[in-house]
C-alpha cells in the first residue's frame, strides 16, 4: 500500500507541476536593433507602442554604426525634435540602450557625446548575439 500511495503522490506531483508551468507566463524580453539611424524614428515608436501593449516587458535597443547617431547628445529628427526625451521617456519605462565601443572608436567620436541614458557596450554585434544565446531576447529588426 505505500508503495502505491508514493507512486499516486508522485503522478499528482508531476501533473500538478505541468499545470503550474504551463499556466505560468515566461518573462517577455526583446532586443531591437538598430544600425542606421533613420529607422529610429520608427524603432523608438514600436518600443512605445510594445509598451503600451506588453508594459511588463523587457526591452533593450542595442546600436552600432550609423545606427548610434540618434543616441548622440544635440541628435534631432527630421522634424527637429530631439531624440534625448523621447529615450529619457523610454529609460523611464525600463528600456535600457547600449551603444557599440567598436562604432565609437572606428569613427572617432567622443564617448562623452553619447547620452548618459545610454551604456557603452564593447561590440553591438556581440552584445545582440549575447542578448539571444545567452538571455534569450527575442531578435527585433525595425
């Protein structure tokens, strides 16, 4: 009889414990990227509208080449508002931005332009290939 009690305990566990992690919602995390400024514009209104529909989620937009302009202190749109508030907005809902060292050394510009806002990360190419291996964010391209 114990024996037959241990093994009914041990069926009941384990359905218990498939109910509970499939009814458990998995972490939502995604990178976007951006390598040309002129889609930032648009990059910076999907991670808005994404909160807006997901706000629990975690984002980070990672930038290289001429994709880090944008996050370059006096960067303005084509309509000539400036790129800082909106990431300002965007820091404050939890997004986090990292800016590639190799674009900042390669095309010699000034680490102390970048927005504090922003982290300098060695390699934007490395950080989006660590992001998806090895935390797995889900790979955003606007």
């Amino acid at each position: 009889m114990t024996i037959l009690r241990r093994w009914f305990a041990a069926i009941l566990l384990s359905l218990l414990s498939c109910t509970a992690a499939h009814g458990a919602q998995k972490e939502e995390k995604v990178v976007y990227h951006v390598n040309d400024a002129s889609n930032a514009t648009a990059a910076l209104r999907n991670i808005r509208n994404h909160l807006d529909a997901s706000p629990q989620a975690t984002i980070v937009l990672v930038a290289h080449g001429p994709g880090i302009d944008f996050l370059l202190d006096g960067a303005i749109d084509k309509q000539g508002y400036p790129y800082d508030v909106v990431v300002r907005e965007l820091v404050k809902r939890g997004v986090s931005f990292r800016v590639c060292n190799n674009t900042l050394q390669g095309r010699n510009i000034d680490r102390q332009r970048v927005l504090p806002e922003a982290v300098i990360v060695p390699s934007g190419v490395a950080e989006l290939s660590r992001l998806q291996a090895q935390e797995g964010y889900v790979y955003i391209k606007p």
